[in-house]
C-alpha cells in the first residue's frame, strides 16, 4: 500500500489536550498514513476561527485534499465557523455532549475548557505530587516514605523517574522511588533495608530486560561498565532475586510506556486517585 | 436543581488514558452531578470484559440507574459484551473509526493500545526530556542551557518545576527553569546574568498574583518572610519589572492549571513538538 499523507488539525477553545489525546489516539490506527499535525489551541473567538479557516483552506487547496480536523469547541458559533471550512469534521462535543445532556437530563453548562481550566485544589496537589517526586528522586531522603502512595524500586533507569513524575501529574499520586543498587538490600544490616521493610506494603518492582537496559545506559553513556552487558545482567538479576525473595509485586518494563507502567502500578496497588474524583 | 449522582465507567483494553482524558472533559461541563468514577484498564479478552459488566450490572441494579461507560475498546467482540452489559455505552472508536477508515480509504489495524504502547525513539525522548527537567531543575546548572528549548523564568512557586515537566512528558520538550530570585538579574555584572542574556530568545516569564503566590507559599512555609504578602508582592514586582525591561514574554498564571500554561508556552515560542510528530 503507497503511503499516504493528510494534514490534521487539532483544534480547541482551550489547550486542545482533549483533542490532542483522542485524535492520536486514532491516527495512531493506520500505519500507512504520514500525518501532518497542526494544534490550534485557544480558538475563543469567530474572529480566531475565521483566522483557522484560512489556513485549513489553504491547504486544503494546496493538498487538494480536505484537512482533517478533530475538535473539541464548546462554542456553537465558532464550531459551525470551521465546521463551513474545507475539511473532514471530527467532533468530540457535538458526538457525544448532546445525548449525555439527554442521558443526564439536565443541560450541559457549555463552559470553555472546564476541564484544564484550574481548580484550586487540584492545582496544590499537583504541585505538592510533582515537588515530593522530584524530591524523593533517586532515594535522596527516606524520611517521607509514610507519605508515599507508592514507593519505585529498580535499577538505574529502569524507568522509575518518568513513572513518578507521571503519577504525580497525571493522577496527583505521591510516589517515591527508590534505586536498586548493587548494594542495597543485599545486606540485611543496612539501615536503609530496614526503612524499606517497614514500608513494605507501598513497594512496587520494576524490571527491564538487560539487553534493553544495555542499550538505554549506552546511548548516555557508551562503553562504561555501568552500560555493560554483564553489569546490567547481574543487576536486574539482583533486582529480580530481591522481588522474589521479599514477596515484592513487579512488572517488566521492557515493552511498557510510561502511561502503561503507571496504569499497572494504579491498577495493581489499587491507589486512588487524588485528580478527577 | 437538586445533586444528582450517576457512577461512570472508563473501559479500555489498553491504558484507557484516553477514555479518562474525554471522559472528564465532558463531564466537567455538568457542575450539578456527582460522579463515582471507575478506571478498568486492560480489559483485553472476553473473560475479562464478563468480569467487567458483572461490576457494571450490580451497581446498575443497586443504584437503580445505568451507569455511563466511557469505552476505547477496540476488540469488536469485546465492546459487544460490555454493550450488552446494563450501561448507556460512549463509543469513540466506533464513532470516529468507522468514517475515518472511509476518509482514508483503508482500513485501520485495530491494533489494541496502538497510541500508547511504547515505540523505542519516543521513550527515549520522554526520558531524556524529563532527565533534562530535573537536572535543571531551579537553575542547578546553567551548563547545558544552549540545548533547551524554553527557559522559564518566574518566582519562586510560580508553578515553573510542574510546568517544565509538564512540556517533558507530553510533548518531549526540553525546558529548563531558572529560578527569579530578588539578586538575579538585578545586577547586570552577574555572571548568571550575562549566561541568561546568551538564551534569551529561549527566556519566558511565567508572573502570578501576590496574593495568590502568598497562598501557595504558606500552604508549606506558614508564617515565614518568604510567603508574606510584601515578599511576594516585592518579589513579583521586581520579576514583572525585568520581563518588561528586558523584553521577555511572560504570561500570568495566576489562573491557569498545567496544560494551559503549557499550551500557551507551546502556541507563544512556537516550539515543535518531539512526541506525536
């Protein structure tokens, strides 16, 4: 099959996070297709639609192929203004407000950019995950550990840090992370594995293939012994042994993204979400 | 209009990140329910979506109401057992899939978690990106400034360590922070003065309201010199006064939540995005 291309618009009345999610969400369903992506966020206004339509149809003339466009206008107005452009209308609002509005009987308040519009508390709790991830990176101080939802423990860069921060923003979830060293744990005397047994409950493992792991310690830092094969071999190995030993619950990162990680670990350690409950 | 409280249903056999992410985007615009929400993610065999609607039916049946259910199924037999299930069912795979596939002419590859399954270039971006956020994290180093993308220039709690984060995980981007202090800038011998002076193209202000940044500051610090309101009133002058004397663009966020922010650092210094490209 040739290989196509289509030019996409994300567009919004507000940051077009929305749109942005659900139209990669579906773009990402045809491999054969390169697609050419315009965010168009904070369309507010038929004046900035108008403005949008110009270059929709511009390029729809230069392509000869109508744009596709996934929006997620609240506004009625500006909605029909780029639904009159040249292009393939995807529409998340229209779609699926109207019969939600009859389900729920009762009108919807048409608010532009409810969602990431800033409420006060998530706001503080974002910020106060997001600080205490950054703060309890790479095992720097245990002493919050009571706080933690969660506690990371894996090699270096198995993917913790990501994941914290992940958990953090996404879901305004406290987690901490602790390295998996070669010396850690494996003697029973050390202060720090009798902190870590005391929060046993909130440990989660991840591991990693150690080719893969090979390959993430190479490209920042090539032929160290740090990125050697054998080193990170005998660490994950280590690692693994402790999870087991220690009735540890893990997952095996090798394949995963950060949103699947953290979808596992919520899953897994059945956390509550502290954003959008 | 009385409170009304309805229990909804976010289904995927992936992450199920986008149902959530469209999900609350709609229900946010219905201030006068209640929702109890439930992520089931992963859900990616038969057996598993019986599971599903076995939960799905018994609260139908206690709460005498179908629950909502948000669904990026993408297993057709899967989505036909949890619509068979007793909920008002939200589709948008078959929604928008089905008219995309005829707008481009070919089928889709109904592959489940497509958008979040984890593809090699991305990951590693993701990383370094979000490594990059850390290290630079309130203006450690200055080192590598000349590989940002944006530099964030703002008080202190002005919501520029979330924000820089923020633009690592979701977009790729490498931004650096650098925190506004009452000293910096304000003698034009300093080194770190001269260093930022090098970037500023990359600079952007991010100012808040005194008030509020007093808010945010005794939150954690009540009491102190540093969340009163003349620090924080002094201080922000002073970085509002820089912005405009040194001609940088700086937004207020006072009422902003992290996407917008973001959003708007993306749309103002035009930065090319280094995930979903």
């Amino acid at each position: 099959m040739p290989n196509k291309k289509r030019t996409v618009f994300f567009i919004s009345d507000s940051t077009a996070i929305t749109a942005e999610t659900l139209g990669h969400s579906l773009l990402a369903q045809f491999d054969h297709v390169q697609f050419h992506q315009f965010t168009l966020p904070f369309v507010d206004s038929t004046d900035k639609a108008k403005e949008a339509i110009t270059i929709i149809d511009e390029i729809a003339k230069i392509t000869e192929t109508k744009p596709i466009v996934f929006s997620t206008l609240v506004n009625a107005e500006i909605r029909q203004v780029i639904k009159n452009s040249n292009c393939i209308f995807f529409d998340s609002i229209d779609t699926f407000l109207t019969p939600l509005e009859k389900e729920l009987g009762m009108p919807s308040s048409q608010m532009v950019g409810s969602y990431h519009k800033l409420k006060d508390n998530i706001y503080d709790v974002r910020m106060d995950a997001v600080n205490y991830a950054l703060v309890h990176d790479d095992g720097i101080t245990m002493k919050n550990f009571d706080t933690a939802d969660v506690i990371l423990v894996g090699v270096s860069r198995s993917g913790k840090t990501p994941t914290c921060v992940y958990l953090a923003l996404q879901f305004g979830i406290f987690a901490a992370n602790y390295p998996r060293t070669e010396e850690n744990f494996v003697n029973k005397d050390r202060k720090d594995y009798a902190a870590l047994t005391l929060f046993k409950k909130k440990l989660f493992g991840l591991t990693i293939n150690p080719a893969r792991l090979q390959k993430i310690r190479s490209e920042r830092w090539p032929n160290s012994r740090y990125a050697s094969l054998p080193q990170c071999q005998a660490e994950v190995g280590m690692a693994e042994a402790l999870f087991i030993a220690e009735d540890i619950p893990y997952i095996n990162v090798t394949m995963m993204s950060v949103e699947e990680i953290a979808a596992h670990i919520l899953q897994f350690q059945k956390l509550q979400r502290r954003l959008f409950t």
